[in-house]
C-alpha cells in the first residue's frame, strides 16, 4: 500500500499544468490563475495627497489663524500654496507645492472674519499619503500562478490595469458506471441505489473553476465504456469517474483504460479510501475515485483536488495552515494499518470550541460529509482521548 | 460612536430577507440558499447489501466448504439463500434473504470442485450495510436557510431528490461617485486615482451568490445621483455605494438618499473604517460603505457581509469558529478609541504557524488586503506582543 504522502506527491508530479492562456477584463477574471505576473505601471498613490477633510498649510506658518487662499477639491489640480495662507482641502485631493500638513477640520475653527484657526499642534507630513505610499511603479503586484480573489482585482485597478492575463479553464469530463445506478427523480427498481457521486463531484469541480463535461451514466459494458473514453480524451484535460476501478469482476472501467491507454491501480493507506485509479487516455489525465461516496468525497478532498489545482496553473506552498483545536470524543479503536480521516465538526460547548465527529464513520453514509466542517487526519493506531489537540483539515464553503 | 457589535446587530435585524424562492435541479443549486427542508422519502440503503466484493453466507454453515447457488452482481434482485449454499456477491449488491454475513473475496478460496472454502471466522451482520444506515426515511436531511455546498447536492441525490427550492439570489445595485475617480485601462489624468472599489466590490457580490446590477461611476451631482437611486431602488433589493458619505461638502450621496428616502449615518469605533451609512430607497435597503478602498472593504467583511447574507436568506449561527495563532509582530501604538482589524497573513516559522501583520497598515494601502489571509480584531487599546495567541478572522477564498 502507498501511504497517503506518497499517493498525493505522485499525482502532484504526474500533473500536466494548462499552458494555454487568455485576457479577460478584471471582473470576468475572479477565481481564476494568473497566467502572468501584474507590474505597477503607477505609484500609488500617483502624487502626495489629504488623508482628511481639513486644510493643507506650511507647517512654518504654525497655528493661524491664515487667510484661506484656495479650495482643492479631490479630483482637482491645486495652485501652489501662497506662503502664509491655508487651502480648504477633502480628501483624496492632492497636497498644493508648499505645504507640508493637513489639519482635520475638526480640529479648525473658521473664523467670522475667514480665517482659519487651528486648535491642534501641526506636524510636518501630518495627514498626508505620500506618492508610492501603496505601491511604487515597477514592483510585482500579483505574481503567474495565483488564484484570483476579489481583493486582488481591486489591487489591479488600483494600478490601472483593466485586463488580466489568466489561463484557460481547466477541462474535466465525468462519466459513471454501474447498472444499479439510478438517476435522481426517478423511481427506484429493487437493488438499484441513487447516483449521488454525480451530484457531488460534478459541483466540486465547478467551484474549482473547471469546465465540466458531464457524460452522465454509462451502461457497465466494456465496448460502451471505451468511446466514452476515446470521446472523452479527445476534449477534456482530465477525465473522472467513480467506481468500477477495484478488482470485482463487473468493473470494466479498469480494463477499458488500459485497452485505451495506461492505468495504475493503486492501493492507498487511506480509510474512508483505498482504491485509487490514475492514468492516461490519449493526452488527457485518468482518475477513477472509488465508487463509494464517502471514500470518493474524503479521495478527493485529500489527494485529487490539489492534483487537479496544480493541472489548472495553481503555484502555491503546498503546505496549507490548519488550526488545531480540542477533541470533544474519544476514537479508542484506530485502523492500524491506514491513516483515518475523520469527518467533524466545530461546535461550541461552554464557550469553547470542539470537534465531535460524526457518530456512524462508516464509508456509506454521505451525510457525514454534507454535516462535517472537514477532516481530522489520524495516523495509523492513532487513538484519540476527549480534549486531545487536533488538526482540522476544513472544508472550503 | 457605535461600536462594531452594535453596528453589526443593528444591521442584522434591519435585513429584510428574501422570500420568493424557485425550484432548481441540483447540479443549478450549488451555494444557493435552500427556502425548505428536504425530508428523506427513502431509506437509504434502501436494503440491506453488501459492503464488500465476495460471497453471502449463512454463519450457521460455519466456514464452508459450501457450493455456489447463485451470483448476486449490483444492480439485481436476488433468490433467496439456499440453507448450505453461498452465494458470489459484489460490493453494493443486496443481501439475499436467509443470509447473514459476508465474507470478503480475499479470505475465501475457490476450490478445484467448485466450492468455497472461509479462511476467516464468520459473524452475523459482517461485511453487511443495512437499510437505512445513512438515512432514514422521514429524517430532515437539509434544512431551510443553508448554504448549499457540493456535499449538500450530493446527499440530496442520494434520497433521489432531483430539484430543490432555494430563495432567488440577492439583487444587489451599486454604483460609485466621485469626479477624481478613473477606469483602470483610462489614463490617468492628474488629480485624479482609479476607481477600485467597484474591482473589489462587485466580485465579493457575484461570490457571495448576489445578482449584481453594476452602475458604474455616477458624476459628482445631486440630481443625477438621485436619478440613479430611484432607479436602483426599482431592481434591487440593496443598493451599494463607496464613498459619498462622510461630512465633507463634496459628498452628494447623503443629500441625495436623504431625498429619495432615509439614511442613518453612523460613526462606528473601528480602524480602519468609521464612517457608514445605511438607510432606504423606496423598498431597497442603502448601504455607503467608507470611500477609501481599505476601510470599505474592512467594514465590508465585518458588518456588511453579514447583513447581506441575511438579506439573501442564510440563517446560520452568528458565532463562527475561529482559529488562534501566535502573532509573530508586535503592535504596541494601539488606537484607544476604536477596535483596529489589522490585516494579517499566516507564514511558517520554525516548522510553527504564525500571524505575520502587513507593514503598511495604512487605510489607503489596498495592497494589505490581498496580501492577507485575513483579519485581527483588537479591542481599543488592545497592545500585541509576539507570542500572543489572536484570533484569526479568516478570508474566504
């Protein structure tokens, strides 16, 4: 059996990133992968300019009261400040050549007679944003290979920059085997269970941000199975499925790859887990998750999604954060041989955070997963005593 | 000054949420918010079946060897289990009635006359899923006012429900003042900064599931500000602005909401951030987030997020976990009026997780933000020496 960091840095390795980019406008571009990095073409700010409602002053001239000789609103170009006068200022409007500090309004008092009296000490530099304060021209401002938020394509138009340059979707065909599966909606003959792999998997890989192709249910037949193969490979830089890749006898997915291309069959230390199924058709990727749905969801969050994150152009640490917080059960029977991942969730008891986890982690039961936060990962004979630190491997919402 | 708490209460009770709702199938639904609990129609498994590819036996014929009667694939229904007989079965097939166990393929052995002989000591109910295991029938599976996640769709489908009503999105209007502000992709002319917010703004909505109506930058002008929220108050159901409304003169925002409906302007005990306004226009609420892009997309996180989600239907607990991590910076010029939310990032030092804060924490620095992986909350006055344990109030992806 592989251990589970074996599993995963073997994907890692096998992945073949998109290479293919395009240019889309910043608000097409949210949750997509920089193909190329964004250089600040601008200081930002572009000139020094009010932090505050207030007057702009030569901090020599002291407290006043001054003669208040302009009015520069934001969005205007400001006179030189005249020596011994104070300009009426807001914010965001750029600093007069001359002056030195911005007094808040609130600490000025506008006089009958129109001058201006300041009830506060003024320091030079004193409530102005400096040119460059946020970023100088010519620094790298987002880099190739990382996944766009919202914040970021705020940044890029902070700079100007109106298009970003970002690689193409990731492709991934789906199909799933098995006569006894039965499309929700329908009735259900005897022997014969709902597809529910489909319903996860599918909405997974669109949050990723993949272009999905969904080739629904495919009859267990080795001569159907291999076109939807060949049609599959022909248009999809990754093709999945559940199921149909242990070593039963009506799996004819497994012998349908390798008629059609290279599979490795793995066994992989993991519980809910162990099957695993990576290869290649044509060009495109392979991977059969097992067709269980606990141990095809827990496979998936724990090996397949950072394999397939790394195929769409992702460049990140690979060691992500995760917060440790108190187990709020005991786990006294360990599989000694697989590490376990757990399903859980945060709950609050006496003002402090927990983990319980869900009472029945047998592989059948899907709710599991739809209740938990995430995962707790567990090493071979690892047992776990109430109030034990423990690692939460969270879900994304 | 309101402090952030009471400014986040007052918000959330004044949210109207939505109440028409429509009916999706699943693979449309994924993070929609469901309007009615789903009930289980089903058990499931529907039956009891195997959890194992290999043979059904009865315990009482102890460890064979026994001959063959009949092969029990997935998907079929089969006869019941002849006293002294095994029968094949594979993973997922249901349990043939008088059968009470099943062995795995790898502890049995096949012999030369066609028997099966057990190496493995047999107990009643091994290798058997039973009926109802994951769910049973009438169980409330998903709940009115969730978030709809990939998990959800896929325990939905499992109970063969094949659509779900969920509340129609949030329709959310925003549009941005401002004579200095520019399109990024425009040049700049001097005086002037590129407008931002609207970059940030719009795809937090389009991530939080709102339909957004985006107006662009309005000129600085009472009437045509007026003219935009009449308009916007007839398709939305919140209308959204940055800037506009603090004390200053140039600020036609306030005037123009005051005349087209109510606003309350609040002055909120937080850094960066302070002032929002939040009122209504005919039927749509009115929210003016704070002009400076940091401080808008702060208060943004901290109190408006909430609210909208509100707004669009999500009932969840207030109280999120959130997760503690020694700060590896120190923070010892503290506002003693206002709670400061620093931007902070996680970085591995020594192999240990620590909270790094963004040198330039500065209201104008939008750089902070997508820089960050989140937020630290500290009360007024509130000193950070390294070391000390902070709560990390975590960006969503």
């Amino acid at each position: 059996m592989l251990t589970v960091d074996q599993a995963r840095d073997w994907l890692l390795q096998r992945a073949q990133p998109v290479r293919t980019s395009e240019t889309l406008p910043l608000l097409q571009a949210l949750g997509r992968i920089l193909a190329e990095p964004v250089l600040a073409g601008v200081d930002v700010p572009p000139q020094d300019n009010s932090a505050m409602d207030g007057y702009a002053l030569r901090c020599a001239d002291g407290s006043g009261p001054l003669p208040v000789s302009q009015r520069i609103p934001a969005g205007t170009q400001p006179q030189p400040l005249q020596a011994g006068t104070a300009a009426r200022i807001f914010t965001g409007a750029p600093i007069p050549a001359g002056a030195d500090a911005v007094v808040m309004q609130e600490m000025a008092v506008l006089q009958a007679d129109g001058q201006v009296l300041f009830s506060q000490a003024v320091k030079p530099g004193q409530n102005i944003r400096r040119a460059g304060e946020d970023i100088l021209r010519g620094a790298t401002v987002l880099s190739a290979g990382q996944l766009l938020t919202a914040a970021d394509l705020g940044l890029a138009a902070s700079i100007g920059v109106a298009t970003l340059t970002v690689y193409r979707p990731l492709r991934v065909a789906v199909f799933f085997t098995g006569d006894e599966l039965t499309e929700p909606g329908q009735p259900l003959a005897a022997g014969h269970i709902y597809n529910s792999n489909r319903y996860w998997l599918v909405p997974e890989l669109m949050r990723l941000g993949c272009e999905v192709t969904d080739l629904g249910i495919v009859p267990d037949s080795l001569s159907r199975t291999r076109e939807i193969l060949q049609d599959a490979a022909g248009l999809a830089d990754v093709i999945m499925t559940c199921g149909g890749v242990s070593v039963g006898e009506e799996d004819h997915v497994k012998a349908a790859v390798e008629a059609e291309g290279s599979l490795d069959l793995w066994k992989i230390a993991i519980k809910p887990g162990k099957p695993l199924a990576s290869g290649k058709v044509g060009q495109a990727g392979f991977i059969g998750l097992p067709g269980n749905p606990v141990s095809g969801f827990v496979t998936y969050q724990v090996l397949v999604k950072p394999y397939l994150q790394r195929c769409a152009g992702l460049q990140q640490d690979d060691t992500q954060p995760v917060a440790h917080y108190p187990a709020g059960f005991a786990w006294e029977r360990p599989d000694t041989r697989r590490e376990e991942f757990l399903r859980v969730k945060l709950v609050q008891q006496d003002g402090r955070w927990q983990l319980q986890r869900y009472p029945n982690q047998g592989s059948g039961v899907l709710t599991s997963c739809a209740w938990a936060d995430g995962l707790v990962r567990l090493a071979p004979g690892q047992q776990v005593s109430p109030g034990d630190m423990l690692a939460l491997i969270a879900f994304a919402d």
